[in-house]
C-alpha cells in the first residue's frame, strides 16, 4: 500500500534527519516516497539507495531500520527508494529500482521490523523481479493488500508496460498478466486486495484505466 502522506510522523519528534535515523543522506532524497499499511503501524521513506522503516502508535514513532540497495557497485545509478510499497500487514515492503529495471521484495524477521530479508527464489538465493522488456522497470510499485505474494511494476519507457508477477517466499517467480499502453502508461500502478488493478499515463496525469478482469491472475 503506497501513500503520499504519513499521518502518524510526529514533526515533535522527528524534526531533523538525525533524529529520523538518516543522518547519513547528504543529497535531499529523504522522502523520494513512502507507504504505510493499513493500520498506521508501520510506514517506510525512501531515499538514495535506502529505505528506512518506522513502527508508530498513538502517540510515538520509533525509527525501526534502514534496507539498503543490494546492488553493490557503489557508483551504479540506480533510484533504489525511489518507489515503495507495503501490505497490508506491514510484513512485506516491494522496492522499485528502475535505474537497473529490478524491484525487490523484502520480509520482516520479526514483530519490532527491525530485521529485514530479501526475498529468495526456488533456489534459496536472495533475488529480485525483472521484466521481460526493461525499460524503466520499477518506475511503480505495489503489492496486494491480502496477499503479500502478489505483486504490480509499472514499466513506463519507450514500449509502456505493467507486469502482474507472483511470487511466494522461497519459489520462482511468474508472471501473471503483462498490460501495454501509450503516453508512459505504468508510471503509477495500483493493486488491491480484490482482483483489481488501476495504471495511469502521464498525459496531464488524468488518463487511469482499471482493471477487473474475470480471471486476472492468468497471462
């Protein structure tokens, strides 16, 4: 679940990248974007090559850990953070790096959401979803709400895209359904719990085709 605002980031508190736990960006990318899940408990930022993640009640915020970019180069352009995603639950966070056309998955360890894993494929390594056309693959993000295996990437470049993909913890990935448009269609992409996905084109950010089809998880 993406959102814009984060209502629960107490300003009394968290009022300098010190106290957020980002002292360490230096190139004003803290906040590139963000999500919550659905009770309001547990929300990430992105920045440069970062995701930092945060617990929250009704009346504090505690800074919880800090994903960072697997790509090890550290020269490689990337825009890791520049587009997250959580479920509902705030177990499973989804990371778009369209510098490289990957989106990684990442699973909490534990309740706190302090320790965090990259997903594994089938043969138990640590791996990322790619597309079968790169082109700003990651651009967007999302996971569906009830089911943290299933996943949206807006692919919005020269030959815009969207991909459906499952992909359950310890298994291959697959994709599910490919969607084409024009006009950078894919550069926002959303899914939710029921069977149904909405991705806009960029022509004076009006254009929003939803998508709830019979059989929606068959390519």
């Amino acid at each position: 679940m993406s959102e814009e605002l984060i209502p629960q980031l107490y300003p009394s508190e968290y009022d300098n990248l010190s106290m957020a736990g980002a002292s360490m960006i230096t190139d004003s990318t803290f906040g590139w974007c963000s999500a919550i899940n659905n009770t309001g408990t547990v929300f990430a930022i992105g920045a440069n090559r970062k995701v930092f993640v945060y617990t929250s009640n009704a009346t504090s915020t505690t800074f919880r850990s800090i994903i960072s970019d697997p790509e090890g180069n550290p020269s490689s352009v990337t825009y890791f953070g520049s587009t997250i995603a959580i479920d509902a639950a705030g177990d499973t966070l989804i990371i778009g790096s369209r510098g490289n056309n990957r989106a990684y998955v990442f699973d909490t360890i534990d309740k706190n959401r302090q320790n965090w894993t990259q997903r594994k494929n089938n043969f138990g390594s640590p791996s990322y979803i790619s597309p079968q056309f790169p082109d700003l693959f990651g651009a967007s993000v999302d996971v569906a709400d009830d089911d943290d295996t299933r996943f949206i990437i807006g692919n919005p470049g020269q030959y815009p895209k969207v991909e459906i993909v499952s992909w359950p913890k310890d298994s291959a990935i697959t994709l599910l359904t490919m969607l084409s448009g024009t006009n950078a269609f894919g550069y926002s992409c959303k899914m939710r719990c029921a069977p149904r996905i909405s991705a806009s084109s960029s022509d004076r950010l009006k254009r929003c085709r939803s998508f709830a089809p019979s059989n929606p998880w068959k390519a």
